[in-house]
C-alpha cells in the first residue's frame, strides 16, 4: 500500500488549522528538527494544538528545549482506497517510531506493523528522510 503525505507549513490565517484526517508535525523553528508528530482525527489541527492534553508537551517545549514557538505543518494522505482511524493511526506510528521526535513517547518503542506500508512524505516535509517502508518484525 502506497500512501503520500504532502506538508505544509501553516501560517496564523491557513485553512489547514481547521482539517480533520491528517496528520500533523511541531518542528523547531530554527533549526527544522521534528519535535512532535500527532494526528488529528475528530477534532482539528487548531483543536489539538490548544488541547489540554498537550500541557505537558508544550511545557516540554518552552522548559526543555527553550522555545517560546513552533513551527506547525500539516500532513495531507494521498492514497488509493479509504483512509481509516487506524491507517491513520498506522501511518502516525510507523513516522514515529522510525524518527523518535523529541517530545513523542508513544509508538518509540513499539507498535503495531502494517508489512508493506510505504510512505513518502513530500512537499515541505523537514527530515533528510522521507521515505518509510513498514516491515514484518522479526521473531528471534
């Protein structure tokens, strides 16, 4: 399964404040390093970025990493078929799990596969890395 995630950077007066079934990414504003990938699925990206579950990670943000901003990109799914809850979902882990961004805790250490996602995250995207291929994990 071919999945692309087109980026884009948002600006205060971007539409994509307002999407649902994407994914999103806070990214320092120096430096372009991933600090935090999430997705937004029933609420928006505006909605998750002023959740009250994000405290701890905008604490994180301004107390450890000195910042008193971020950079926010959305991520859009291009893909044949239907995008679920869980391909979402998926698609958020696998990133995850092989970028460990600073301020994810969950999906860094393991996660559920889906062997023969492939991803390629395109446009504005700020890793050197962007293209991602799920595998079947290896029993020992």
């Amino acid at each position: 399964m071919a999945i692309e995630i087109e980026w884009k950077t948002l600006d205060s007066d971007s539409e994509e404040w307002d999407h649902r079934r994407v994914l999103y990414a806070y990214v320092d504003p120096y430096t372009d390093q991933l600090i935090y990938l999430g997705m937004a699925w029933h609420r928006t990206v505006k909605q998750r970025f002023r959740d009250r579950d994000k405290n701890a990670l905008r604490d994180f943000i301004v107390d450890e990493l000195g910042l008193d901003s971020v950079k926010v990109l959305v991520g859009s799914i291009w893909m044949e078929g239907r995008l679920t809850r869980q391909l979402l979902s998926d698609v958020e882990s696998l990133l995850i799990k092989r970028l460990q961004p600073t301020g994810n805790i969950k999906c860094r250490l393991g996660r559920i596969s889906r062997p023969g996602m492939r991803l390629e995250c395109r446009q504005e995207w700020p890793h050197r890395r962007s293209r991602f291929v799920d595998i079947r994990p290896r029993i020992l």
